[in-house]
C-alpha cells in the first residue's frame, strides 16, 4: 500500500512540475508580452494573461498541498 501512495504522489507531482515548467517557458518566452493591435485582439490577449495567472496560482496550491501529502507519506512510512 505504501509503495503504492508513493507511486501516486510520485505522479502528482510529475504532473505539477510538467505544468509549472510550461506555465515557465510560455512566461519565458514572453509569448504575451506585446499588446496586439484591436479591440477584440487585446481582449483575448488582457484574458489569455489573466488565465496564465490564473494556473500560476493555482500551481502554488496544487504544489503546496502535495508537499503536504508527501511529508504526511513520509512520516507514515518512517513510523513504519
């Protein structure tokens, strides 16, 4: 069982840091850091900039609270 929730956590965190480091290279690349031109054009980028915020948080809480799984997994297994 224990080799098993490893394995998840494993995965989750996999997960987040695969999303996190592409949430970094878009940022990186600075794919929005020009305004375009338009009304509509500037709405979509304005959302697609509040989006991208959006997932950086949300990847701060994802993160912190498999931090949090994975120190309660370990406390499990060194009571063991």
């Amino acid at each position: 069982m224990a080799d098993h929730t490893i394995a998840q956590l494993n995965l989750l965190q996999e997960g987040v840091s695969c999303a996190a480091a592409t949430l970094s290279a878009i940022e990186g690349a600075e794919l929005f850091r020009m305004l375009p031109e338009g009304a509509i054009a500037k709405d979509h980028h304005n959302h697609g900039c509040f989006l991208l915020s959006m997932l950086g948080e949300h990847l701060r809480r994802l993160q912190q609270q498999v931090d949090a799984m994975d120190a309660a997994a370990s406390a499990v297994l060194a009571e063991g």
